[in-house]
C-alpha cells in the first residue's frame, strides 16, 4: 500500500496536477460541459422517442410524431460537431482572456471548410450539402482537432498584437467584431490549406484521412471493453489516493460522446447498435459512484457503530445519487486500507461480471439514456435504458456489490464499535474519580 501510495505521489500526482492545469486538455473538458444546454435540452425528447418498447414506438410511428421527436435529434446530438466546434473554441479562448465568441465563430467555420460540402445522390450525382453523419458522431474528434488548433492560432497572433485598432469613440461592439479581421484571414487560410492539401490525397478530405487512420485506432482502442475496465480502475485508484478521478475521465469526454451519437443513429436506423456492448459494460462498471459505493452505504444500513449509523444517514441518499463524496471523505474511504480492494477493485468485477451475462442474456438498450445527468439513479437509468432485463441486471450486481463490501466493512464497523466502547469506558471511569 505504501509502495503504491509512494509511486502514486512521485509519477501520478505531478502528471495528474499537470493534466488539470492545461488549458487545452481543460478546455475540452469544459467545452463539451458546455453542450449541456443542447444535449440535456433534448434529453426529454431522446427519452420519449426510444423508450425500450416495441408497441410504444409502433404507436409513436403509427400517429405520426416519431419523425417530429427524430427531427429534434437531428437538429441537436445529431449534428453534435457543430456545437463542439464552436464550444471548445469558445472555453479556450475564454480561459486564455481572447475574444471568445470570435474565437468560437472561427473554430466553427474551420470544420465547415475542411470536411465534405458535397453528398451523392441516388443518380451519382454531387449534390451541394453537409452529410449528417460527418455533423454528429463521424465529425466529433475532427471537429475537437480543428476548434482547438484554430484557438491556438488565434491565441498565438492575438499575443502578437495581430488586431485590427479601431479609432476612438467607436462602439465597443463594432471594436470587437472588427478587431479580429487579420486573425480571421490567417485562421481561413489554414483552414483552406487543411482542405486542398488533403484534397490532392488519396483519402480526399481530412475527416476521411483522420477516420480511416488515427480516428479508426483511437475510436477501436479508446471504445474497446478493456479500455472502459482500466479507465473506471484508474479512475478507482487515483480517487482511493485523493487524486480526483475527472482527471482521467476529461480526455475520454470526446470518445463518450461518439458512441452515443453513434449508438443512437444505429437506433435510429433500425440497426444493431455498434457500442451496445461497450456501453452496457460501462453502466454495470459504474453505478454508484467511483468505487461503487453504493454497494458500501446498503452495507451500512446493518451497522452497529454509532459513527457509521449516523453517517449513512447523511450518506446514503445521496450516494443513490451517485454522489459519495460524504462517503468518501466522511468514511473515510480515503487512503483507508481496510476498503482499498473494495474500491479500486469493484468496478472491474461488476463489469466482467456484466459481459459474462451478456453472453447469455439480451439486452435490449436505449443509448439516449446516456444523456442523463450523472445524478440520475442507477435503477432509474437502468429501467429506462434497457426495461426489466437491465433494471434486474443492474439489482443483482448491486447485491454482488454489497457482498464485495460487506467483509471489510464488517472489519470497520467492529473496529468503531471497539473504539466507541473504549470511549464510554474512559469517560465512565472520569466520572468515576470525579465522584
């Protein structure tokens, strides 16, 4: 334990402390943060419209509403890029004191340059036109890569002074959209650069060349069960030493909201998802909490300590919630031995315990449910993503949870109780001489 509490501190910590500082790491974070408005807006609409039952969406179809709830996807998490385009763009600039909104603009306008403009129709003829798919899920990694190269350079030539001086006593409003003029000539330029030159490749264009190359691998490792298993481990390990885990879970941000994107146009077309696996995997690997500890506040409900009666009874609610900080540092679970294999470990085991069931049991799954706040409880999510047959997998690793919990808080809670008893013992025999 010390070991790794030592390795943690020398190599993890100043990587983790480092990863938190940066601007360009933070701002992807804090970019696709700032979709909430579009992705949870729509999140009613994505709900109703692929709720787990077949005769509920024959009836939607049947009364003519379904297209009306699809036309709303496709005008918010179908075209997803767009918005994280202008989104990563803006919080860069923004954390940098640049012009954010001409930032944004910009960042936006650079992905609409280099990625097709031309679609072929039935007679293979090119028609003028964005393709859907390259504004949602296929264009989401591209458009993270030209927002941010594209607040870089404005970043850069903004340091430089590059701005346009209008004279004094002109609007503040008309000062700032006029200031930006070169940066904004330089930034298109790039941009149309980007486009000819892997116009003269074979791949065409730079979103088909970044998703037949770097894109495949990332998306094939990054959206891989083993990768999901080792991110909620990490994340796990790095919470159990204080390292707070959206560290970790920051860079993942872009490669999550691929797969839902994508899972939902599958659903859409009537197709079988191609993250079903990878997304099932990683709700039975992360409900309640980091560490899952929620399988640890239902433990609690049997305690016969003072202390931890009176903890769950602030812990407990909220931790259905997915919100165990009360438990984390109120336990504490935090750099506490006894609880280390529980917490780093749990997740993994709920997860592969998942898959197996998988290879026997179909799930059937709605991936808009993913769109969810992290609050919303697991049973809740479970029901709505998948009806009975998730709801009930999700209770029977819950039980298996609190079994993974149950020994070592037996050690604890028996440990308080020994404490508390000691305490009274002590306070008696004062009361004693004081007598």
């Amino acid at each position: 334990m010390e070991t790794i509490e030592k390795f943690l501190n020398k190599f993890i910590s100043p990587i983790a402390q480092k990863m938190s500082e940066n601007d360009t790491i933070q701002s992807i974070a804090e970019g696709f943060m700032r979709t909430g408005p579009v992705t949870f807006g729509v999140c009613f609409f994505a709900i109703l419209a692929n709720l787990p039952f077949t005769c509920y969406a024959d009836w939607l179809k049947s009364i003519g509403i379904y297209d009306h709830m699809q036309a709303v996807l496709n005008a918010s998490l179908n075209i997803l890029a767009l918005y994280v385009s202008f989104s990563l763009a803006y919080s860069f600039a923004k954390r940098k004191n640049d012009n954010a909104l001409s930032c944004g603009f910009l960042g936006l306008l650079s992905f609409l340059v280099v990625i097709p403009q031309t679609v072929i129709g039935k007679d293979g003829v090119a028609i003028a036109a964005f393709q859907l798919d390259n504004l949602g899920g296929n264009g989401i990694l591209v458009a993270l890569i030209i927002s941010l190269l594209t607040a870089h350079i404005y970043h850069a030539l903004s340091k430089k002074g590059l701005k346009f001086k209008m004279p004094d006593g002109v609007p503040p409003m008309v000062s700032e959209s006029f200031e930006p003029i070169f940066i904004s000539m330089i930034v298109v330029l790039v941009a149309f650069a980007i486009r000819v030159g892997f116009g003269f490749t074979p791949y065409g264009d730079f979103l088909n060349f970044f998703s037949s190359t770097i894109g495949d691998v990332l998306i094939k490792v990054g959206l891989s069960v083993p990768t999901i298993l080792i991110l909620y481990f990490v994340a796990n390990l790095l919470w159990f030493f204080g390292i707070h885990p959206n560290t970790v879970y920051a860079p993942f941000v872009p490669l999550q909201m691929t797969l839902i994107v994508t899972n939902m146009k599958d659903l859409a077309a009537g197709e079988p998802l191609t993250y079903l696996t990878v997304a099932l995997v990683s709700m039975f690997a992360s409900f309640g909490g980091n560490g899952n500890t929620v399988g640890l506040a239902f433990c609690m409900l049997r305690a016969k300590s003072k202390r931890y009666k009176q903890l769950n009874k602030v812990a407990f609610i909220p931790n259905l919630f997915n919100i165990n900080e009360p438990m984390i540092f109120g336990f504490p679970l935090m750099l506490n031995p006894t609880f280390f294999i529980p917490m780093v470990f749990s997740s993994t085991i709920l997860g592969l315990l998942g898959l197996f069931a998988m290879q026997f049991i179909t799930f059937d799954f709605n991936p808009s449910m993913s769109l969810l706040p992290f609050t919303t409880p697991f049973f809740v999510r479970g029901f709505l993503a998948g009806g009975i047959k998730v709801l009930v997998m999700l209770l029977l690793l819950l039980v298996v949870n609190i079994i993974i919990y149950y020994p070592f808080f037996k050690i604890a809670d028996k440990k308080a109780c020994e404490e508390e008893q000691a305490a009274l013992e002590a306070e008696k025999g004062e009361l004693n001489e004081a007598q």
